[in-house]
C-alpha cells in the first residue's frame, strides 16, 4: 500500500506517459543499414518537445558538442580493387532543460552551487561520402549529412525522456497498434467526433465477433493460438476487459473440445465448413449433411472408444447406448455428435 502511495505521489513517468506516443501520420518507413526502421518527422519532435516544455530556447535547448567526419571502412569495386574510403559526418549533441521545468518542486532560482540544467547527450551519424553501385558504380557526396545529423541526434536526445519512445521500443512493429493510433488520429480529425467514435466502435465490435467465431472453429492447437494472441492483444490495445474476456473463455473452451476430440479419437466437424477434422488436424468430407440421408447433425466414428471423456460433445440421448463399455459400432450405424 505503502509503494502505491509513494508512486502516486512521486510519478516519475509522467512526462514518459506524456509524451511517448507518435501521430502515425508524422512517421515514414525507411532503411538503414540494410534494417527497416519507422523515420519520425524532426519538426514533429520539436512542437512536441515546445508543448511540454515551452518555446525552445527558454525552457530547453540544445548545444552541439563536437561536429566531424569520420573515416569508415574500404570500399571495393567488383573486381575487388580498392577504389577509396567512405566517410561518415557525425554530430554529438546535448539537450538541456531547466531542472524546474523537469520538476515543478525544484527552485526556479535553482541551488547554489548545483547545475540548474537537466542534460542529456546523444550522437547523430550521416552517410556523407559513400559508393553507389548503380550505372557502373560512382562516388556520392550528401551535402545535408550534416542536418541529417543533427536532426537524428536531436531526437534520439529526446527519446531519452520519453518522447516517441513508441517507436524506439519497437511498439510500431505491432499493427494493432498502430491502427489503433490512426483510429483515434481520424476521430481527432472528424467533423463529428461522435459519429466517427460510434462508427468505430461497431467496426471493432463486428471484428470481435468475427475472432471469436474462429476461435470456436479453430482446427488446431496451434491455429488456435495465432488467433488469440493478436485478438487478445487488440482487444487489449482497446482496454475492452470484457471482449479480453470472451476471447480468453472461447480459448479454454476450444482447447477442451481439441483436446477431449484427440483423447476419444473422435472427429471434430465444424459447423461453418463442409469438412471435418480429425484430431491430427487434417481434414475430410464432413457427413452432415441432411441431403445425405442423415438428421443434419455431425457424425463421427468412436472406433471403439468410451465415449464418456466426450460429453459434452455428443447429441442428448445420442452415443451412450449399447457402447459405453468399448464396444465396436455395428456397421453401417453411426452416433450423432456435434461440437
């Protein structure tokens, strides 16, 4: 009780919680050493960083460290001849913010003889002359290597308080979350909030239902799993505590059914498809159907096993007579089960 009170009084995170979320529309894909990365607009990171803190230059600032060019490594031609260096602009950089602006308990004079400035450091690097391949090969010169670099080591100095820390977390990796991000930019965006939050409220309700009825029809354990994980996670992304809910019950309940299915080397048909499955997971022509002759519902062969690990499985008054002591079904006559 005692952590609870102290966390409360003491957020450290605030600021984070603040700040760490990113607009998608402010972001691009990009490629850096051969690796995908989510590119955040610098500009983007400044407002944000002037609505949490103020007009730059008052509150907080940033002061360049030390600026260079870096030699890198040798570059080859196909024929494995040394045709030179690359080299790579590099900028270090320091942020600063008044301690008071961080900390509203701390004195707008500051302490005597103590730094007033909360201060962070961080490097921003730039291809700045590299080979190209194309048409032959030839030598590239980026004369905006160094505002690339300073506007990638603003932000990673920024991504130390918490700002997109989204992104550098790898959060936007997840779909899920970024769609939801652009729900919420669209309702932010709409002439009629309320019209555009109703609207995507039953599109999300529509796509709960949609997941819940696979899990119920799922073939296998596996398939079972993959389902759940991303609709629990979106369900989660949503804060929908009953929907995490449903979705975790439709899980067990299926997992039962898998599970009792394999034990009693039953057929499991699913209702939605024209096909059963057996427990190993494949499938085969279901018999359900009523223009087959049959009542309509699901047939399986209990092959002489007891049918009493599978209750919940079979028809009322269905499978339980002349069969319960292992016997094999007589030809030509099939128990009625269904899911």
């Amino acid at each position: 009780m005692s952590t609870e009170i102290a966390e409360d009084e003491n957020n450290n995170l605030s600021l984070w919680d603040q700040v760490q979320t990113t607009n998608p529309q402010y972001t691009k894909k990009g490629e850096v050493s051969g690796q995908s990365i989510t590119a955040i607009n610098a500009t983007y990171s400044v407002r944000k960083a002037t609505e949490a803190w103020g007009p730059i230059g008052v509150n907080w600032g940033y002061s360049i460290i030390e600026d260079r060019v870096d030699t890198g490594g040798t570059t080859f031609d196909d024929d494995k001849n040394i045709i030179g260096n690359t080299m790579t602009h590099t900028i270090k950089l320091e942020i600063w913010v008044r301690k008071s602006t961080l900390d509203p308990s701390y004195p707008q004079a500051g302490i005597e003889g103590e730094d007033s400035m909360a201060r962070v450091t961080h490097y921003g690097h730039t291809p700045f002359i590299y080979w190209s391949r194309k048409n032959g090969g030839y030598w590239v010169t980026d004369q905006e290597a160094p505002k690339k670099s300073l506007t990638d080591a603003l932000k990673k100095c920024l991504s130390m308080f918490g700002f997109s820390a989204d992104i550098y977390m790898g959060m936007y990796d997840d779909f899920s979350y970024v769609e939801m991000l652009k729900k919420q930019d669209e309702i932010e965006k709409a002439d009629d909030q309320l019209v555009e939050h109703i609207k995507q409220k039953q599109e999300y309700e529509d796509w709960l239902l949609k997941n819940y009825k696979l899990l119920e029809t799922a073939t296998s354990i596996h398939e079972l799993e993959i389902i759940f994980k991303s609709a629990y996670i979106k369900a989660k992304r949503q804060d929908d505590k009953k929907g995490m809910l449903k979705l975790t019950r439709a899980k067990d309940k299926r997992i039962s059914e898998l599970g009792e299915a394999k034990d009693g080397k039953t057929t499991v048909r699913d209702n939605n498809r024209d096909q059963g499955v057996e427990s190993t997971g494949r499938s085969r022509p279901g018999n359900g159907d009523s223009s087959s002759g049959h009542d309509g519902s699901d047939t399986s062969d209990i092959r002489g096993q007891s049918t009493s690990s599978q209750s919940d499985l079979l028809e009322p008054g269905a499978g339980h007579r002349g069969n319960r002591q292992g016997s094999k079904t007589p030809a030509g006559q099939k128990k009625a089960v269904r899911k």
